[in-house]
C-alpha cells in the first residue's frame, strides 16, 4: 500500500476551509479515503497477531471499512487455527452480501469445526441465491441435526423448488426439529408456488 504523503495531507486540509463547498467536499472525502488506507495498513497487519482478542477486534474494524483490501484481509482469516475466529469472519463476511465471498464461504462448508459450518450455512442462505442450492443440499448428509436444521432453513431462504425432493425426504429424519423445519420449508415453498408442476 502506498505511503501517505503528510504534505498531502496538509494541502487537503487546508482545503477544509476553501471558499467553494465543492472543494471543501472533495478534500473531505480525499481525506476520509486517505486516512483509511492508513489505518487499513495497520489493520491488515494486525491479523498476524498471535492474541486472537487482538485479531477478533481488527476483524470487526476491517468489516467497517467497506474496502477491497479489508474484504481480503477478512477472507484471510479464514485459514486462521483458531475456529471461533474462522466463524467470526464468516458471519462478517456473510453480512457484507458481497457475491465475492460466496466462494471462500462455500469452502467453509467443509470446515472441521462445526459452529464454523453452521455460521457458514446460516450465512450463505442469506444470500438468497439459488446457485447455492446444491452446495447447501450436500450438508444434509451431516451427522449433526442442528446443522441439518440450518440447512433446511438457508434452503427454505433460497425458495428453490429443486430442494423439494430432499426437503421430502427429511420428513423422515431421526430428529424431530429437523423434520418440523423440512414440514415448514416444504410449506413455504408450496406457497410460494415452487412445488407447483
């Protein structure tokens, strides 16, 4: 990342008080811009801290920052040992809603800790695209009913009719929140119109 210049700086904010608002609006938002790419730097660099409350805090900062480099550094974190902060960049990555992430958060799925791919379900049907369908339709096979659970309501989310079959099927599952959740979503769907041939 580029150095901020301090004489920049300094002729901007003189700017600050020129006779013409346009120009004052300009240098405002150079200086807004500019001051963040200098915190962002700093951000960035925080996520190599070994203290993960030091990690966990800068995630948050970065997910202020509505920047290209922070979305990077957020998606960084995925490979991170630790899962609660694996988990905390996926929410805060779901939040943004930015259709760059759906990849990273995909592979998530296949996350080892489970609160992980929990979040990443939960956060990937609120990006209501049915794309994601299959993708979501393969975590039915998880050994967890909670999980299962989630999946059935991202699925209900996307309103994909090609989720009715398995939906049906999960009207038989061992674990009765499971099969309330597949009896609502199959409901929803049908009112919807989806399941309408």
């Amino acid at each position: 990342m580029p150095e901020v210049n301090e004489a920049v700086l300094e002729a901007l904010s003189r700017c600050l008080n020129d006779e013409v608002q346009a120009v004052r609006q300009a240098a405002a938002e150079s200086l807004e811009r500019l001051d963040t790419y200098r915190v962002l730097d700093d951000l960035l660099g925080a996520l190599d801290s070994p203290d993960p409350g030091v990690v966990m805090r800068t995630m948050y900062a970065l997910a202020e920052l509505r920047h290209e480099q922070a979305l990077g550094g957020l998606i960084q974190v995925l490979r991170n040992p630790r899962p609660d902060l694996r988990a905390t960049a996926v929410r805060l990555l779901g939040e943004r809603r930015d259709p760059r992430v759906i990849g990273p958060m995909m592979e998530m799925l296949d996350d080892p800790d489970l609160n992980v791919r929990m979040v990443a379900v939960e956060s990937l049907g609120a990006f209501e695209d049915r794309r994601l369908t299959e993708a979501l339709l393969a975590q039915l096979q998880d050994p967890d009913p909670e999980l299962r659970g989630k999946v059935v309501e991202s699925l209900e989310r996307l309103g994909d009719a090609r989720a009715a079959e398995e939906l049906t099927a999960l009207l038989e599952d061992p674990d009765p929140g499971v099969r309330r959740r597949a009896a609502a979503a199959l409901g929803r769907l049908e009112v919807d119109g989806d399941l309408s041939g």
